[in-house]
C-alpha cells in the first residue's frame, strides 16, 4: 500500500470533529419540557429529574393512548354489573332497543342488544347456544376478537353451539361444538338477534360442565337503566387498566404495550400505588391523551380514515386488528376504541349486502363544527344503497353517547321507522337542531344550544353504489 493510500483512509481531523458534534449533545438543550442542562453529555442533578417527569408524562400519554381498549371494556363490566349483570348467568338486553339515558360508546337505536362477560376463571370452559338468524360477537378483555357467532359466524344464521376454551386449557375437547381459545378468562358477548326479544332469549350461556342439564340463564333489561359503562378520563383510567393486568395472563398482552404499562408501575402481581409525584403526572397524561383521543377521532389525519368530504372512516384500512402494510395503525386504533365497541372483521371489512356500514362527522358543509344552537339539514339523495335500511343516529362529543335531549330517547331517524317523510322523488331531507322546522316534525332530531353533536350514519346490507361511491352521502347544510 503506498503512503498516498495510507493518507486517503479514515477520518480527517476536521472530518472527526464534525463526527462528535453530531453524536454529541449540547451543553443546554430547549425542550417544550424546559430547559435541559449536562456538562459534557452528563446531565446535572436538577435537569435528570426534569427529564424523568418528562419521560413519565410522555410513557402516560402512550399508555392513555394505547389501553384504551383495555380501560373501555374494565368501564363496561363495571356499568352492566351495576344494573345486575353479574355474571354469565345473566344476560342483559334492550327491550326494544337501546336509548339515551344511560352512558354507552356509540349504541345504535334501531337493534335489539344483548350482552354479559363470560368468566372462564370461574366457570372453566363455558358454551354460548347463539340465537338463529342473530348477529353475535365475542371479544377479549383487552377488546380483541375472538369469534363471530350467528350469520357471520360457522353456523351461517342457523344457530350453533360455541365453546370457549380458558388460557392454558389442557383438557378434553368433546365434539359437538365450534371451538374457540381465548387469551383471556374474561371475554365480552354482544347478542343482536334479527327476531328481537323472543329471538335473543333462545340464547343460552353455561358451563360445559352442565351440558348435559344447564341452569337457566336469567334476563335483565337495562333499557330503562341509568348507569355508565365509558372509560374515565383522569387519573383513574390507569386503575381501570390495572384491573385488566391483575385478572388476566402476562402472556395475553404483548410485550411492547406490557413495557409501557410497566414503565408507571402498572405491572401483574405488584400494587399500583404511585407516589404524589407519579400521580399528579398521570392526571396530566390522562388529561392529555385524552384530548388527544379527541384530535385523533374527531380530525384523524390519516388520509385513508376520509370518506370523501367531512365524512370519515369508523374502522382505518379495512383491519379488525388495525394493520397495514405489516404495521400496527396506532391512531386508527385509538380512534375507534375511542368512539366505538365491538371489533369484528364483519365490522372492519363490510361485504356487499352483508352487515353494516358506517361514516361519521363532526362538520358542517363550511367545516365548522356541528353547533347543537343551528338548525341543519342533510339531504339523503333517492335510492340510498342499502339492502335493508339506513339510519341516522346523534350522539353527544363529549360522552360519545347519545345525545340526551327532552324530545325524545331515542335521538335518530331510520328509513324502516314508517315515520320519516320522504320527498316526491325518493329523496329524504333530515333536520337537526334546538326546534323543528315548521312541518318537519317527524324528519327532525333535537340537538342542544351550547352543545355539540356529531352523527354517525348507517347502512344495514350497505350495496355496491356505497363501495364505488357512485351514491355519496352529502353535507350538513345550515338552514336560515
């Protein structure tokens, strides 16, 4: 090798230089944090507790952020068994349909709803005997699916008998039976038997143990019931997601979202009980993600979460389990569980004629935001494509329930009401606002000065014109 060669390798002095500079950090770092102080790469003392109470405010947001699946379900149980859902012995329903006086994400008016949590801890391998002709879900405790019973599920509508299998069951298998594991021992079910009341009571839910003999399930009917089944949005949140860690297997959540709960002091087996300091912190992240949920599910900014105009997407990139592209989408999955329930691959990916369709918005034609003090009008063009009917259902922004107005319990306007005037070319014109236009009393739905609203339109059996977007929902136009 000659000695010019010899010159021409590795770094120059300058080039070194320029090296450390750019793996360095400087003495004094402008964070939205405060002002971060080192000497020489080494933090001093009053700037490493500085950076710790950021790091925990950041890991709090996260955690708000990504449990709230986890939270969501902890603040269902809760709700159901306050109006005597206590256990999968008893099954709970709406007779004949949900309604806006208790707190619930999002319900529809126009189903029949029937719900419990099986408790595989308590009962060991447990059958669901799903109702004919019945849309039915079963989900784990951390909001994962699980099964499909009834028309999306094996038994095709016809009816079948499921049994679902505890973490870690090494026990016999008998025949008979659509099988499912499940990762956790609490499950959640979601009945909606197309027949009503008398379909979803057919339904049986025991442990296989009685196969042979089952004990009656009981029935309670929470349509009248006033109770909360939504997540808090402060400190106790984490205590909500701390049930969820504490009853169930290490193994049935991930390690990446385990780390996060770890990281403030969320972890199986160990008391949460953060000091003065961690708790004032996690208030704060809690206040924080919070309104970050609200960002993320009111103006979600991935483009694939717009339907055209200020209509968005319920379910981002057609994925019960929120992938693309081998990635996890993290907002769509916060903007959904933020605002809704049940996950479903019927849901995610509706089929054409099959299962439900959904959009949602919180602007008007302008894009300003719905104002409960305005009147509006939505003008759904003729033909509407759906199979079996369409819906408008209101709901309140701040509880994500249905929006509790005098008028009415039941704050919608469907196509199947027998109610709804439709104009003489098949369209239907819709008003929203504090009083009904002058003989639009059957086509109007209350909304509330001072108070926001948004609406989340349906179509049951959503058809081909809705898919290529050859029919498109128009915008919310102010009236006077």
């Amino acid at each position: 090798m000659t000695d010019d060669a010899q010159e021409t390798r590795g770094l120059t002095p300058e080039q070194l230089q320029a090296e450390i500079t750019r793996i360095a950090v400087p003495d004094t770092i402008e964070s939205p944090f405060g002002t971060f102080e080192f000497f020489d790469g080494v933090p001093r003392p009053e700037s490493v507790s500085k950076m710790y109470d950021a790091l925990d405010l950041m890991r709090g947001i996260d955690v708000f952020l990504n449990a709230v699946p986890g939270a969501s379900l902890v603040a269902l149980r809760r709700g159901l068994r306050s109006v005597g859902i206590t256990s999968p012995r008893v099954i709970g329903y709406t007779d004949p349909c949900a309604n806006s006086k208790g707190l619930g994400l999002t319900p529809n008016t126009e189903t029949t709803y029937g719900t419990t949590f099986l408790d595989l801890k308590a009962w060991g391998p447990t059958v669901i005997e799903a109702p004919a002709d019945s849309l039915c879900v079963v989900d784990d405790f951390w909001f994962r699916y699980v099964a499909d019973m009834g028309i999306a599920g094996p038994d095709r509508g016809k009816g079948g008998k499921y049994l679902f299998l505890p973490p870690g069951y090494e026990g016999e298998v008998p025949d008979g039976y659509f099988v499912h594991r499940t990762p956790t021992f609490t499950n959640w079910v979601v009945l909606r038997a197309l027949g009503g009341v008398p379909a979803m009571k057919t339904t049986k839910i025991y442990p296989l143990s009685e196969a042979e003999d089952p004990t009656p399930n009981e029935w309670v009917d929470w349509a009248e019931c006033v109770f909360n089944s939504i997540h808090a949005n402060d400190f106790s949140f984490y205590e909500e997601v701390d049930d969820v860690v504490q009853e169930e297997p290490v193994e049935a959540l991930d390690p990446e979202r385990a780390g996060q709960l770890a990281a403030i002091g969320i972890v199986k087996g160990r008391p949460f009980a953060p000091d003065e300091r961690m708790r004032k912190i996690l208030s704060e992240a809690a206040r924080i993600g919070a309104g970050m949920s609200r960002a993320i599910s009111y103006a979600p900014r991935d483009p694939d979460a717009v339907l055209y105009g200020s209509w968005r997407n319920v379910f981002v990139g057609g994925s019960y389990e929120f992938l693309r592209d081998g990635a996890r989408l993290l907002d769509a999955r916060t903007q959904f569980h933020y605002i809704a329930t049940v996950i479903t691959p019927a849901m995610a990916h509706a089929q054409v004629g099959a299962g439900s369709a959904y959009a949602y918005t919180v602007h008007d034609a302008d894009g300003e935001v719905l104002d409960g003090g305005r009147t509006y009008r939505l003008h759904v063009d003729p033909n509407p494509p759906a199979k079996n009917f369409w819906a408008v259902d209101l709901y309140d922004t701040q509880t994500r329930s249905l929006i509790q107005v005098p008028s009415t319990i039941w704050p919608a306007l469907a196509s199947n009401s027998g109610t709804v005037q439709q104009n003489e070319d098949g369209s239907h014109d819709l008003y929203f606002g504090p009083k009904a236009p002058e003989g639009k009393e059957s086509n109007w739905v209350e909304t509330i000065p001072g108070k926001s609203w948004f609406p989340l339109f349906r179509l049951y059996g959503p058809l081909e014109p809705w898919f290529d977007q050859t029919w498109k929902l128009n915008e919310f136009e102010l009236v006077g």
